[in-house]
C-alpha cells in the first residue's frame, strides 16, 4: 500500500514539473537568446557609451532618452532634455506610453547603472521598435562623462 502511495505521489510530482511552465513561451524565448553568445553580446549595437550620447545631443541629432527609473528616483534627479521622457519600467509597456515613443529616431534608454534599461530596451526591441540603445552605465556614466567639453550646450 505505500508503495503505491509513495508511486503515486512521484508521478504526480513529476507530472506537475512537466507542466510546471508554459513551453510556447519558452520556445519563443530560447530562439530569441539563442544568438546572444558572448561574441554577438560582446559586439553588441545595444549599448551607447556615454560620450556618444553627449555627442548626439551637443549636436542637436534627433534623439529620444527613455528615462525608465521610478518616479521617486526621477524626483531626485531627472532628465530633462527636451525629447526626454520618463516612464517607470512598469509603466513603460503600457499603450500609452509606447504610442508616445517615435519609430523613426534612436531610443536611448536610461536607469541607474544600465539592469532594467537593458531589460527594457529587449522587451522594447520585441516589440517591433528598431532604433533602441541603452546607455552604457546608465546615469553614473553619464554624470561620469559629463564635462565642459562634453556637456550639450544650452540656448543662448
């Protein structure tokens, strides 16, 4: 009797793991990461140091910078270029605010050292937006890079 028992239980153990995700989605994610080795990772288009992104907007590019940190973190330090805008990653995927982004014009999305841009940029990209990067380091990079010599000039 506690043989079956004990062989009933591990079947129903290990049915409930076979089952225990949803195999679609994990399809579908295995070929998305498929092709991220070290090599393509490592050659990445994704990330845009710092100085690029100074760069760009010292010469007025068209560019729009995806502030996804909290709003408590925004209220500290915001960024407040003019094609700014500040959607916290758990907000970002709303249709709201993915209609406020352009498809046409680099995307550079901004957190604190670079984690949820990183993730926001991906879930972005899968979504059909092609110009997404992520600004490497974040806003320490920024502030790190940040200089007389690099620093967008101001309207005079």
């Amino acid at each position: 009797m506690k043989k079956i028992i004990y062989s009933t239980l591990t079947l129903a153990l290990l049915s409930v793991n076979t089952i225990a995700y949803d195999s679609t989605k994990a399809e579908e994610l295995n070929t998305f990461y498929a092709h991220m080795t070290q090599k393509a990772c490592a050659d990445s288009k994704l990330f845009m140091p710092a100085e690029e992104v100074l760069k760009m907007l010292r010469e007025k590019k068209s560019v729009t910078l995806l502030d996804v940190r909290t709003e408590a973190e925004a209220s500290i330090i915001a960024v407040s270029e003019k094609h700014a805008l500040h959607f916290p990653i758990e907000n970002l995927f709303e249709k709201k605010n993915l209609d406020s982004l352009p498809n046409n014009e680099p995307i550079v999305v901004i957190c604190h050292s670079g984690t949820r841009a990183v993730l926001a940029a991906i879930g972005l990209k899968r979504i059909g937006f092609k110009q997404v990067h992520v600004l490497k380091g974040g806003l320490i990079a920024l502030a790190t890079e940040d200089n007389p010599k690099n620093a967008p000039l101001l309207p005079q």
